[in-house]
C-alpha cells in the first residue's frame, strides 16, 4: 500500500531537518533541557531512537496492509487524497505546502492520480490560471476503504497498550505534529 522509497524522506525530512540541526547544535552537550525545565540527557541517542521507530512502525504498518488493500496506493498518495477531501479549494500549490514536499512531486503524483480516476481538475471561473482538485467518486471510494483498512491496523496494535497509554502517545505525538508546523 505504502511506498517506502522516497515518500518516507519526504514526510521524515522536516522532522529529520530540525532534529539534525539540533544534534549538530547540541552534539558537544550531553544533555539538553526542555521547554519545561527538564534534563533530556544524550539528545542525540533519543532523536535516534524516536527515528528508528518511526521508521519500524512505518515499514510495519506498510508490510500489514500491502496486500491486503488490492490496489497499488503508495502513503503519498493516501495522504494527498485525505488533503484533498479536506480542503474544498484544494491547489497543488496548497498540497505541496501541507505535504511539505515539491511541486514537482506533487505535478507527478496529481497526473497519476487524475489518470487512475481518483481526481479531477477544475478551473476556477474568475481566474482560469487557478486549477482546483477534488476526488472523484472513485477516489473517494479508495479513500474510505484504505482508511477502513488503516484503522483496522493500527486498532490491531494499539489492543497491545492501556487506554491511558494510547491517549498519553497521542496527546505526546500531536503535539510534536504541532510543533512541527510551526
């Protein structure tokens, strides 16, 4: 389902940008202190590790649901129809901004998608330079099933964890998401 080769740089590389800075920042100090006050000892050790989990639930998550979705949808794609449905006036330019990837990967991954059937392009009326984007019926079909899918997944792990667990994560998770868009 997933396409590990190039789309996991592109949706890492903000992440891995700001935290390799840090470490170049940071690499002469053992430790570094949070916002809060608190000793974060061997930041280096924990960029790493958050990286290399990232990287393992990412490729597992892909490995679980390849083959079982039927149809070839890499996660740029998945992502980009998810931004698509949720931005009525939905631009490639306001794609590659919120995708945090380049126009021309994003050019690419809108022609595929338009020749599968999953979008469709519509000139604005008042300025024809404009071009928004929407999903067809059939993308939103292969959105709602891979989603579908997704959540069945990620529910299967997350049965592993207390609810309290699950909520601390993602509480902690959406707030680096947060911060990241700053």
């Amino acid at each position: 389902m997933w396409n590990v080769k190039g789309t996991r740089e592109a949706l890492t590389s903000n992440l891995v940008l700001r935290y390799s800075l840090t470490v170049k920042r940071f690499e002469y100090k053992t430790s570094l202190r949070s916002k809060g006050g608190a000793v974060i000892n061997d930041t280096k050790n924990c960029i790493e590790r958050y990286i290399e989990a990232d990287l393992a639930v990412s490729r597992r998550i892909i490995a679980d649901t390849r083959d079982k979705m039927g149809i070839d949808l890499t996660r740029e794609q998945f992502q980009t129809l998810r931004m698509i449905r949720s931005h009525e006036q939905c631009t490639s330019k306001l794609l590659s901004e919120l995708l945090c990837v380049g126009k021309s990967s994003i050019s690419s991954n809108v022609n595929r998608m338009e020749e599968r059937g999953w979008i469709e392009r519509h000139r604005d009326d008042e300025d024809r330079r404009v071009v928004y984007l929407s999903l067809t019926a059939e993308g939103e079909n292969v959105l709602q099933s891979s989603e579908q899918l997704l959540q069945s997944v990620v529910a299967s792990y997350m049965t592993h964890f207390e609810p309290q667990e699950v909520e601390q994560f993602i509480t902690l998770f959406e707030k680096l998401a947060k911060l990241m868009q700053e």
